[in-house]
C-alpha cells in the first residue's frame, strides 16, 4: 500500500475504500457462513424431525397393523367356535332324528303286530261265533226232530 500512498491524496482514499470494502466483503462473507451454518443445522434438525415423525408413523402403522391382525384372529377364533357349536347342535339334532326315526319304526312293527293281533282275535272270534251258530242250529234241529 505504500505505492499507493506515494501516488497522492486520491489514492489514499481509493485505498482505504478497497479495505473497507474488503471488510465488508469479509463480514459478509462471515455472515454468510453463519447464516449458512444455522441453515445446514436447520436442515438437520427438520432432518431429525421427520425421520422421528416417519418412525413415529410407522410405528403407529405396525400398531394398527398388529390390532387388526388380533381383531381378525379373534373373529376367526369366534367363527370356528360358531361354526363348532353349530356342527355340535346339528349333531345332536340328528341324533335325535335317528332315535325319532328308530321309536316311529319300532311303533309301526307293534301296531303291525298288534293289528296281526287283532286279526288274529277277529278271525277266532268268527270261528267261535260260527262254532256257537253252528251248536245252536245243530241244537235246535235236534228240538225239531224230537218234535
């Protein structure tokens, strides 16, 4: 700078322009790089944030995800229980189809038997009628022969 001094009052003042402008150019760029520093952090931090706010989703999601899963296993369970009681009911039902089955054959064989009965007990009954009116004209011929 002492070259400049040599050249005159103007270049004393044009030099001392050049080193404030210099000073500004350097607090400037101090303030840049400030600036630029507080701006990667903040980078950062909202960074941080959203991968906190993604883990944080992502863990209610896994929640949901796992509740739903319980609720389907439960309804399951609920339905093969249903479906269970169901095939036991209708089981039981059909047992008692047979057995209902089985009384209204065996009630079919002795009314069949009883009516054979009956038949039975008619037909002697005829036999015996046909026996006594037979007893009774033999009878009342021999009344009519002795007369």
């Amino acid at each position: 700078m002492s070259a400049d001094r040599a050249e005159g009052p103007g270049s004393e003042s044009l030099g001392a322009q050049i080193e404030e402008a210099e000073r500004k150019l350097k607090a400037a760029a101090e303030v840049a790089a400030v600036a630029e520093r507080r701006a990667a952090a903040e980078i950062e931090a909202l960074e941080a944030d959203l991968e906190r706010e993604r883990a944080g989703t992502e863990e209610v999601r896994e929640r949901l995800r796992l509740a739903h899963e319980q609720e389907l296993e439960r309804e399951r369970e609920a339905k093969q229980k249903a479906i269970a009681a169901a095939e036991e009911r209708l089981g039981e039902i059909e047992a008692e189809a047979e057995a209902a089955e089985k009384r209204v054959e065996e009630a079919e064989r002795r009314a069949e038997a009883a009516e054979g009965e009956v038949a039975d007990e008619k037909a002697r009954a005829r036999e015996g009628a046909a026996g006594w009116l037979r007893e009774q004209l033999d009878s009342i011929r021999r009344e009519a022969e002795g007369r």
